[in-house]
C-alpha cells in the first residue's frame, strides 16, 4: 500500500471510531484498585507461577473442548494442558494452604476466553467451576459471595451469555466485548468489558498521549465505572508508557505479555 492509500486508510479507521461523551472523573473504580493482568498466561514458561510471582493478579485462559476435558491453548490442540490441571487445582492448593491466592491477600481473577461455544464446552465450565467453594459466588438479585478467586467469562458471546444466565449461584460473570455510554447498570450476571484497544484509541502508546486521546481514554474508563463494571483493554500497546497511562487513568486490569515490563511499572514510585 503506497503512503496515500495508508493515510487515507487511517483517516477512515479514525472516523469510525466513536467519540466518546465526557463524564465526570472518578478515581474510584467498582474495585477502588487496578491489577496487572497476564494475556495469554498460559503461554509463559509456568503458567499461573510466573504470573503470581511477579505479582500479578489477574490472568488470562484461553479454552476450548478437549473430549471430554476442558484444554487450554490459543488455537486448539495441541494443548498445554487442561484447565483443571493448570489452573484449578493449583489455585485450590493455594487456597487450601494459605487461605488466599495473594500473599497480599487481595482478590485474584481468573478471565476463561471461552474459544467455543459448544453446549458440550459449557456444561464442563459450569461442572467444573461448580466443585470449587474457593470460587465468587454471583446471585440475580443479591451481592455476590466473595471467594478467593473470581472468574470471568470471555470471548464467544453466544457461549458466555448462556453461562451467566444459568440459575443462581454462578461461579463466574460475564464482560462484554462491545461498550456503549447508554449500557445498563451491572447486575450479577455482567460485571465487566474487554474492549478492543483499537476500537477507541488511536495512541500508539509511545511519546506522550495526546490530550484528546486521554480524553477519549477517560470517558470510556468514567463510562465504565459509572455503569458499576471493571475494563480490560486488550490489543493494547506493549510499552511502559501505555502501562503507565492506563494504571494512572484507572483502567482496571492492565494487561500484556511482558509481565517484567508491567511488574515494573506498577513498583515505580508516584
């Protein structure tokens, strides 16, 4: 594509990003806190470990059906292992332990991208889920029952919708994948968004943000909060200025693959 073509490109790709309406700042989230969110963490060298010994608390599971077990892997088979294994069991162990995943003590997430929405693949996270106390409990019309560890549903709309409409209590609620500033409040079957990066922003995450471009960054947060829901931008720029921009601008897990880099902008002294 010569320079022309990429500009006009560009152009056209930013007018069809919305621009958000204003609301007012708030330095209070649903959670009052941000957290360093693994992408793709089973994909480091000891899923889970790596994660929660740089002190990550928030990481992501990609999922699909695997027979009649619950894989983990980015593409389908081959598969690191299953969710129970990598994930569940360690996690239990934990707590079991302990009495808390986080030496801090704090909440710890667990985001499963559901990767398919087979009926087969939800009734094994629904089954699953459903044998470990250690797990947030959410209810229709009551608060949620904190646990060690909070899951939340992801990727396949279709799959994760059915999930969170299933009979109270539910181990696990939902985000969506789509925002808009006239959402309805957050209840306990939708409590979070993971957003595209590039459906809203248009920063590249190096230099300094643009002032219309942290504008933009927070409405969306502010937007967010005032429904009463976390944010999770994913596709996000991999550089400490982005970390840095998104953990000042309240966005509530900030996430990558680099957890050193991330780990380290969060130990930077205001």
């Amino acid at each position: 594509m010569n320079r022309a073509l990429l500009v006009s490109a560009l152009v056209v790709f930013a007018a069809c990003q919305p621009v958000l309406p204003d609301v007012p700042r708030s330095d209070a989230g649903p959670s009052n806190a941000v957290f360093k969110h693994a992408h793709n963490d089973y994909e480091h060298a000891r899923p889970l470990f790596d994660a929660l010994d740089a002190g990550f608390e928030s990481v992501e599971v990609d999922v699909w059906l695997d027979g009649s077990d619950i894989g983990v892997s980015h593409t389908g088979a081959p598969f690191k292992g299953s969710l129970r294994s990598l994930y569940l069991e360690p996690l239990a162990e934990l707590v079991r332990r302990q009495g808390r995943v986080l030496r801090s003590g704090g909440p710890f997430f667990v985001w499963l991208d559901l990767k398919q929405g087979d009926q087969a693949l939800l009734e094994l996270i629904a089954s699953q889920l459903g044998e470990y106390p250690m797990l947030t409990q959410f209810y229709d019309d009551q608060p949620a029952a904190s646990g060690a560890v909070t899951v939340i549903l992801t990727g396949h709309d279709a799959g994760k919708k059915a999930l969170a409409s299933r009979a109270a209590p539910r181990p696990f609620i939902r985000d969506s994948n789509s925002y808009s500033p006239t959402d309805p409040p957050s209840d306990g079957r939708w409590g979070a968004y993971a957003l595209n990066y590039g459906a809203f922003m248009q920063w590249d995450g190096r230099g300094v943000i643009p002032p219309a471009q942290q504008r933009q960054l927070d409405n969306l947060v502010g937007g967010a909060h005032q429904s009463g829901r976390q944010l999770r931008l994913y596709a996000s720029p991999e550089t400490q200025a982005w970390w840095r921009v998104a953990k000042a601008s309240g966005v509530d897990f900030v996430g990558g693959d680099d957890l050193a880099g991330i780990a380290g902008v969060f130990a930077e002294r205001p």
